[in-house]
C-alpha cells in the first residue's frame, strides 16, 4: 500500500502518525511501513488500550527563570592596546547588580506552571562599585541600592539557601558540605532570554568575587552551572517547526484538490485528475520560515508572538525581565498541554487580539487523539528542554589576570574619559 503512495501523500500520512515528514520518498515509505507493521502487531487487547496516547507528563516539574543585571558603559567598544583588537560590550568586566529568580513548579492538579516563589536580591559590586550614569538610566539600578546591598558571595550563600528550602537542589559530596558540592536536582533547570546570563555574567563575577586560594579557582557553584533553557531559542526553534508543518499541510492538500485543466469536450475544457507522479504545486519557500528576526526575538517581540500581551514593567529591570520571560515559560506549557489534548495553537507574528480569546484569534490545528501525546513530547522538546551547554565553566576573558580576582582592565572608568 505505502508503495503506491506518492510523496505528499507519504507525509501527509506520517503528519498523522505524528511522525517526521522529512526525507526522500524511499526514506518516507520504509517510515511509513514500519509505523504500519508496529500498529498491525499490536494485539486487540493493546490496541484498546492504545487508541489514545497516554497522558503526556512534563520531564521538568521545577523551573527557575532569571535575567540579571550587570554593570555597564555607553562606550561600545574599546581599543585593547595589548592585544591589538577592538573589544565589544561583552568583553567588559561586568559586575551583576541585581539577581532576580521566579521558580515556576509544574502544578499537577491544574496541569500547568504556577509562580511557587520568587528570590531577589541587588548586589554591590567591588571592581568598580560607582555605576555610571549609563548605567543607571538602562536598569533603574540606583547607587543607593548597590550601596546597601550584600557582595556576590553573600547573595550565592542566601540563593543557596533558596533553593535548599524549596527542595531544588542535592548535596553530591559524601563528606564535608560545602556550597560548591550542591547541583540541582533532576527535573529542575534554569530559563533565561538568551544565554549570557549564566554562560558570561555569572562566570565573570565568579572569577572577580573569587579568592585566590578558591577550591574551584573562580568557577561557579555547580548549581549555577545548568541545565539552561535558552527560551529565545526554544520559540525559534518552534516557530520554525511550525511552519514547517503548516507547508507540508498545504502542499499535500494542494496536490489532492488542485485539478489539472485541458483543452478538450464539448465546452472546450475538459476536467481530469492530477497524474499519480505529478508533482504538486509549487509552494513558496517563504512559507518555510527562516526564523525570526532580532526584533521577533527580543522580550517584547516573543510576547507578542505568543499572544500573551504586551510587556509588563520597565524593560532592563531585572525584576520585571525575569516576570515577562515567566510569563512565556507559563504559556508554552499551556500549549503543549493543549497538544497533548488534541489542540495545537500556532505562534503567529500577524496576531490582534480583539476579543482576548487566543484560541478564536490565532491559527489552530487540530491534531489526532491517539498521536496528541506524542506531538506535545514534541513541542516539550523544543522550547521547555535545556538546549544551551555550559560545561565550559573556566571560560576566559582577556582581563582576567593569573590568579581569581586579579582584573587588568587597561580603561579607565567611564566619567573619567574625555
């Protein structure tokens, strides 16, 4: 049967299995049959038992979401003299000065993540502890709050202590405790909008904070190393995979209803099906999004693209980032939760919601019941899965001298430049 199929029909078909419509039609239909042949064999006891997938379960039930702020200048790039290159933002010593965390924990009962704490904490920084003007107008950071605040390896101590009463975090040493020894325990991970925010910041100031007889020579704690869900990346991804979908779906039904027109019969026309080989008609390669561009991916552009309103506080503070990229983590599980029941609500940059009802407002598909479970693994895989390494945690940057601590930062602060 599968051998008679054509290409679109093949994808079509494996679409409905819920299985991967990519590759050439040979590889389309030894898929195609192995699906049939495991389906045939099911026994008609299993069979009613398997008519539906079982229930989709979440593989993270803990999630905690941060976006730190750091210290900054205006000046974008600096002429490394030593080294004879220019040197951009992310290059600078940046100190953090403000650690926010939303833990989002996976609510059984409801079936979806819910706020289940929330730590904060400004941090005073000791490189260069007057922020710059610049600074302070980007993060609505103030002196006085720096000023007041405890060093970094106090706020890691009290974190620690966060995670330690929500249960988050395990001690992997066998002997003395130590805070290094605590990792987070499976089924936890970390979220952030993109990932500088563990990846750089953290391990700059883990090396500027750090004591030159350090146990782990300015590494961070290993509960400070991951895993990391980049959400920026995890919507692309889906976004992406989602048009995908939607073009496989247009091209196969294309090639069912499109007929094909010849002259011919008595009013001159003459009606007949499409040939079995045809191909079907083109589809525009646009409809295969690229991806979305630096402003789609930016806090505010995948709020919009999710349908969940605009941003909610002032940009760059780090208390209101942390909420907003919350606020996208706690919508994709309600989507994959909705998958895994048969609906999937589509991402849609064209998106007004005029009545506030996304479901009536945004592209929807319908999915089969008995392949549900496995489309929701799916989306789960791509959006709420880490996706970042950071097992590079003794990443160097040129200003960081021989020994933890020791900073050679040839510029001289901001208002003291010309």
């Amino acid at each position: 049967m599968a051998s008679s199929l054509t290409v679109d029909e093949l994808r079509s078909r494996l679409d409905a299995l819920g299985l991967d419509t990519k590759g050439k039609k040979a590889d389309l239909r030894l898929r195609l049959k192995k699906a049939l042949r495991n389906a045939n064999s099911i026994s008609p006891s299993d069979a009613q038992t398997q008519d539906v997938d079982a229930e989709w379960e979440p593989e993270f039930d803990a999630f905690l979401v941060l976006d730190v702020e750091a210290t900054c200048e205006s000046t974008r790039k600096y002429r490394n003299l030593e080294h004879g290159y220019e040197t951009g933002c992310f290059q600078y010593p940046n100190e953090i000065i403000e650690l926010p965390v939303v833990l989002l924990r996976w609510n059984k009962d409801e079936r979806r993540l819910d706020t289940a704490g929330v730590f904060h904490s400004f941090v005073r920084p000791t490189f260069r502890p007057q922020l710059t003007q610049f600074c302070r107008d980007l993060t609505g950071v103030t002196q006085a709050h720096i000023d007041a605040a405890p060093t970094w390896n106090d706020v890691v101590k009290s974190l620690l202590q966060f995670l330690v009463a929500q249960d988050l975090v395990e001690d992997a040493s066998t002997g003395k405790s130590h805070m290094h020894n605590f990792r987070l325990r499976r089924g936890v991970a970390w979220i952030s909008h993109g990932p500088a925010d563990l990846r750089d910041f953290v391990i700059k100031q883990s090396w500027i904070s750090a004591r030159p007889r350090d146990r782990d020579h300015g590494a961070p704690p290993v509960f400070l190393r991951g895993p990391l869900i980049d959400i920026r990346k995890g919507i692309a991804s889906l976004y992406k995979w989602e048009q995908e979908l939607k073009a496989d779906q247009s091209r196969a039904a294309s090639s069912r209803s499109t007929p094909f027109l010849e002259f011919g019969g008595d009013d001159g026309f003459q009606v007949i099906s499409a040939p079995s080989g045809s191909s079907p008609s083109p589809v525009r390669e646009d409809v295969r999004s690229t991806g979305l561009s630096p402003h789609d991916q930016s806090l505010a552009g995948l709020l919009d693209l999710l349908n969940i309103g605009p941003f909610q506080g002032r940009q760059h503070c780090g208390m209101d980032d942390t909420r907003n990229i919350a606020r996208l983590a706690v919508e994709l599980a309600r989507r994959i939760e909705l998958a895994s029941h048969g609906t999937q609500v589509l991402l849609s940059k064209s998106y007004e919601a005029l009545d506030g009802n996304i479901e009536t407002n945004a592209e929807v598909l319908e999915l089969d019941k008995r392949t549900a479970g496995h489309r929701a693994a799916q989306m789960e895989k791509l959006t709420l899965r880490p996706n970042v390494r950071l097992d590079s945690f003794h990443k160097r940057f040129f200003w960081m001298g021989k020994c933890t601590g020791e900073i050679r930062w040839p510029f001289p602060p901001e208002s003291q430049q010309a």
